[in-house]
C-alpha cells in the first residue's frame, strides 16, 4: 500500500445526520468500497465514525471516545450487494 493509495470511500447526505437525535451519529460503523476497483461492489474496510452536524443556533454536543467493542449494524452504500447464506443445523 503506498500513502496516497485509495482504500474505500463512504458517501451520505449531512441532513440524515442533522436530523438524528442531537443532531449526532455516534460510534457506527460503516463499508468502505473502492470505485476506482474492478469490484467496485466489495467492501474493501471497515470505519468506525463519530460525526456531529450543527447549525448556527443549535447545541453542539461532546463526542467521547467509544468505550468498548459493539457488534451492530453496519452502514453500506447502495452500491454494495452482499450475499447472505444462510445455514441450517439439526441435532438429533
């Protein structure tokens, strides 16, 4: 990997956010995927980010470090199609 060398990219609109309570998206996750790929539908990383979106007048609140390891939803770009399978075990 050279310094300069593209991972992946995430892109969202800033009123998705501004609209989320206290105008915050905390400790989420999300896919990184690269376009400039052959793949462009595989994800390529993983970033956990902490975002706050405030207007002249709103109340600006403090992003605290993430204090722990949480499995959750992951946020993906439409671009992605991941597939699923599924397994099915009985034990008898």
């Amino acid at each position: 990997m050279f310094k300069n060398a593209l991972i992946g990219q995430f892109e969202f609109d800033l009123s998705y956010v501004y609209f989320m309570k206290d105008h915050a998206l905390l400790h989420r996750w999300i896919a990184l995927s690269n376009p400039n790929s052959e793949n462009f539908s595989e994800i390529t990383g993983y970033l956990k980010i902490s975002i706050n979106v405030t207007c002249t007048g709103d109340e600006s609140i403090q992003i605290n470090d993430d204090d722990g390891i949480e499995e959750g939803e992951v946020m993906m770009p439409p671009s992605l199609n991941p597939k699923f399978f599924q397994i099915k075990i009985r034990i008898f």
